[in-house]
C-alpha cells in the first residue's frame, strides 16, 4: 500500500510507504486525521496551506458487497470545520485495487490554468487539461476526457462552480455507466478549483486484487453479510424499489417533512413527488427504477430517471433533493425537479446545500414560492457565475446574509436537509453536534426514530434521543471508514449476524481480530480528532446549536426544539 502526494506548487510527485500512524485505517478515519496532521486549522481553505486527500475505505477494492464509497477530506471553505465527503462511483475501487491507500493533492500552482492529475499503478502525472474542458459541464467533460483516456478510467472533476471557488461547490464522480455521483457537502469542490486541478484520471490498467489474508474466511463472511442486506426490508425491499424517496410519504406522515422553509412538517401534496410516483413514473417511460452507484452494491437505491420521451435526465435523484425543491420549495413537478438535479450535478454544487438556498431565496422574496422555473433559472445563474449565481453558490447561509434574512436553516453554516428537528429530534441532535455542519448522514437516527430500525426511539420526545445520535455517530464514522456504504446501517442494526459479518470481513482481509468494542473506539477516536481540529480552528460548543427558529411550533404535532444547552453539549459526552 502506499501515499501519492501531489504538490500543485512544484509539480512534484511522490510516492510514499503508509506512514505507520495510518496503517490501520481507511476512508473517514484516514482522512480526518490526515487533515488534523497535516492541515493548520486556522489556515483559509482555499489557500496554500490546505490539503485534499482521497482515501478508499478498508474494504474497498475487494468482493464485499457495497464496498465502493470514497472520502474526500480537507478543511471545509462552507464550515471552515474539518470535513469527510463521501462519494460512490468507481473511483473508491480502482484507487484500492492499484494499491493507494490515498492520494494527497498540496499546495498551489502559480500558473493560471487547469490541471488533469491522471493516476497508475506507476504513480501520478500532471498535465495540462484539455482547454474545451475549462467552463465545460461536467457531463461533456467526462466524456472528453473518457475520450482522451479510456472509456474505463474513473474520474474525478469540478465543474463550473468548482473553478468560481464557490462554496457549494462539489466534486463529482463518473459511476460506471460515465454519469454523476458527487462528494457533495462542504464545498470541496472549491478547494480542488483553488489548487487548479480540473480533473484527476484514475486508470487502474495493471492492477491486481486487493490482498486478503485469509481468503475462505473472507467469502464466506462476505456472504454472510450480503444476505444481511438483501433480507432486511429497508435494504432488500423499500430502497431497491423506490430508492431513498420512499421517504417522502413516510416523513410527511410522521409529520417531518420540512414544508416552506421549514414552517411545517406535512403537506397535503407530497405524494406528488414521492418515491411511489416517482417509480412509477420511470416504469411508465422506460427508465431503470433500481441501479448501484458502484460495483457491487445489492441495495441499488440509485436509479436512471428519463422525460416524457424516455431520455436520460439524472442519477441519484435522491429524497435529500427531491424535499427540498418540492416540499421545503412548494414546487410539485417532479420532472422540473428531476432537470434540476440534472443541471447541479452538471455545473457541480451540492445538491442540498443549492436547495436550501433556493428555500432562502423565495424566503426573501427573490423568487416567488412554488415557482420551478425561477429555481431553475437561478441554478443556471450558477454555472453562469452572474453575481446573483455566484451568491446562491455559495449557499445558505451567505444567501441569507445578502438578503437580511433570519430564517436561514444551518449549522456551522451548512444546510440543514430534510428531517425537522422538531419531529425527529434525534436527527436534530446529530445537525447541532457533529463535526461536519448539519448533516443526516453523520447520525442518521431517522432511521430508529421514524424507521424503527435497532429498535425504537420517540422522535417526538427527548428521552433516549442524546444517547441514539451519540452512538450513531460513533457508528457512523466507523462505517465511513471501511468503505461501505452507509445504508449498510438499516440491515447490521437489526441482524446481528450482519454486523458480525462486517467485522469477520476486516479481520479476514487484514489477518486481525478485531472485536465490536473495538469499531466502537474507532468511531470515538475519529469523532475526538474532528472535534479537536474544529476547536484549533475556534469553534466552540455555542457552535453546536440550531437556529433560533426552531424554538416556533412545528405544524401537525406543535411540537418545538427543547433541548437545553447542557443536554446538546451531552452527546460527546464520551
């Protein structure tokens, strides 16, 4: 295994041995506390002294079903809090099998032009982009450069937020049918504009497989754990069949669907955009409801949504998304959304983050309520860079700050996504605490307090819920570590023998004997490493808090957010 550190100011590349301190870890836990190494916290993220690294999980690479994700870590410039993305696509895969435990790109170039980084097994070179890439989207981009270098490489890229350096913006991932998965949160994508990487080409001609000390012990754990997935009814049944907006139905009849701008938790059209509609709206035209964003993964939430005349619109179109330009937007046509997520993955900004923002501009009176047209406009204004795009590209909380705005939902200045705190409170504890700025996937308690998944926790009630998003985050940041996709969680809380499997997995590949306590203190170190980078950077706990709106009732159940200061500051308490 080894390091590939790519200095963008010297055009040097080198590669390294694992450093010992990192033998053991992968994904999350290798970025964060790479970052916490070697990343001053005070620095500007988009300056000289700020690193990005791409780190495959401790599993990827290998037969393990759903093993593919990626972190992408480096100092937020949305938060200025340390940051792990997390991305599918083919990237995380090829990285493991060629043997890079993780590649480091540093410094900045003088030069005022573009870069394609293209990764081997022989190491890295620098070259310069193709020209036609440069204010190009990133689905034509993928596609030059698929052409310029084989249509197999897995590729890495900003689009035309990235190279505006805006805050929202993200890095994109070609999947394996060359469409868009995203490292999306943190505005990433801005950091790798700042160090002119336009691109990085991963060809992974020549590799072999990843090693595994113990072959037989390794399949049949990896069989074990398959079968956890696909016999559990979240992971082999409601995801595969509707993908993750099977949510919306399900949120807005617990009442935490965030409707207007979070001034309700129901409304009476959700199902116009639900997951139900929206499968069978693809099964009517053609399109493909279940699809894996990477090799290997058997809970296929992803999807091919097509128009009217049965073309490709977008991939992922996940409830994140469609909530937040429907219900929290009041926009209720499901293809006009669909082209949205079309168009964001294109010009490259998250696609959370931009929604909210769209939330904050009709707040603000920019746009009217309900109107997709102007949403979409404004999205396209992005990509245009004109100064009223280059202020929604940057996100909430800026877009909130030009207009005088108070009623902007984030935390550590990142979007708050689509669960109401006042209704799945435990969801609400992980926005106010984790290390990344508002985030469901850091402690994902959706999942026990409406999914009722490991058991179940009130989500209207504060019993129970500083203890649920306490240990799923811990849990969260092992997950993120091995390379597996997050929703892994549903099946592995209720199947013991799942969970089991995940850990006989490692200790298979590795030749260790790793036991459950163990990846409990590994969620713990990384979350301790995150909170440490983050106070060096002058964060605090009054850091930890949601806005102050949120202490208005919630329409259907009128419930508000009343958690006490001491309860919030609670969940690290370990």
């Amino acid at each position: 295994m080894k390091f590939i550190r790519v200095d963008m100011a010297t055009k040097q590349v080198k590669v390294e041995g694992v450093p010992q301190k990192y033998a053991g870890l992968g994904g999350r836990g290798l970025t964060s506390n790479f970052v916490a190494d070697e990343v001053k916290p005070t620095c500007h993220p988009l300056g000289k002294s700020n690193k990005l690294i791409f780190a495959p999980g401790m599993l990827s690479g290998t037969s393990a079903a759903n093993s593919g994700r990626l972190s992408v870590g480096g100092k937020s410039p949305l938060t200025g809090g340390i940051k792990e993305s997390n991305t599918g696509g083919t990237a995380s895969q090829k990285l493991a099998r060629m043997g890079i435990k993780a590649l480091v790109v540093e410094g900045l170039p003088a030069e005022d032009k573009y870069f394609v980084i293209k990764v081997t097994v022989d190491g890295a070179t620098i070259e310069d982009a193709p020209k036609e890439t440069i204010g190009m989207g990133n689905y034509e981009a993928i596609k030059v450069l698929q052409a310029k270098y084989g249509s197999k490489v897995g590729v890495a890229i900003i689009g035309p937020a990235g190279e505006m350096r805006l805050t929202a913006a993200n890095i994109s991932f070609a999947d394996p049918d060359g469409n868009i998965r995203s490292a999306g949160r943190g505005g990433l994508g801005a950091v790798m504009g700042s160090k002119k990487v336009k691109a990085i080409v991963i060809d992974d001609t020549g590799a072999t497989s990843v090693p595994i000390a113990n072959p037989d012990a390794f399949k049949a754990a990896a069989k074990v754990f398959a079968k956890s997935l696909v016999d559990h009814p979240v992971t082999g049944q409601g995801l595969t069949r509707f993908g993750t907006n099977i949510l919306v139905n399900i949120l807005n009849e617990a009442g935490g669907l965030p409707t207007e701008n979070f001034r309700y938790g129901r409304n009476d059209w959700a199902n116009d955009i639900g997951g139900e509609t929206m499968t069978a709206t693809m099964e009517a035209r053609g399109g493909k409801p279940s699809h894996g964003c990477h090799a290997g993964c058997v809970i296929r939430c992803s999807q091919h949504y097509v128009d009217k005349e049965g073309k490709y619109v977008t991939s992922g179109f996940e409830y994140e998304t469609i909530w937040g330009l429907g219900a929290d937007s009041k926009i209720k046509d499901l293809d006009l959304i669909a082209y949205m997520d079309h168009v964001m993955d294109d010009i490259g900004v998250d696609s959370i983050e931009t929604a909210v923002t769209i939330c904050v501009a009709m707040e603000a009176g920019v746009i009217p309520w309900g109107d997709g047209k102007a949403a979409l406009d404004l999205i396209e204004q992005i990509g245009k860079g004109t100064p009223l795009g280059r202020i929604i590209g940057c996100g909430a909380g800026i877009t909130g700050k030009c207009f005088g705005m108070y009623r902007v939902p984030v935390v550590k200045n990142q979007a708050i996504p689509a669960y109401d705190p006042r209704a799945v409170k435990g969801v609400g504890l992980t926005y106010a605490t984790t290390p990344m700025g508002a985030d469901h996937t850091a402690g994902y308690a959706v999942a026990t307090n409406i999914l009722k998944c490991g058991g179940f926790v009130e989500p209207l009630k504060k019993e129970g819920n500083v203890e649920l998003s306490r240990n799923l985050q811990i849990a969260t940041a092992a997950i993120d570590s091995t390379g597996m996709c997050l929703f892994i969680a549903f099946a592995i809380l209720d199947i013991p023998e799942g969970f089991n499997a995940l850990i006989d997995m490692l200790n298979a590949q590795y030749g260790l004997s790793l036991t459950a306590d163990d990846v409990t203190e590994l969620g713990k170190s990384i979350l301790k490493v995150e909170r440490g980078f983050n106070e060096r950077a002058g964060f605090t706990k009054y850091d930890d808090r949601l806005p102050e709106f949120f202490d208005e009732v919630c329409p259907p159940h009128n419930t508000t957010w009343d958690f006490t200061d001491e309860e919030i500051d609670e969940v690290f308490n370990f």
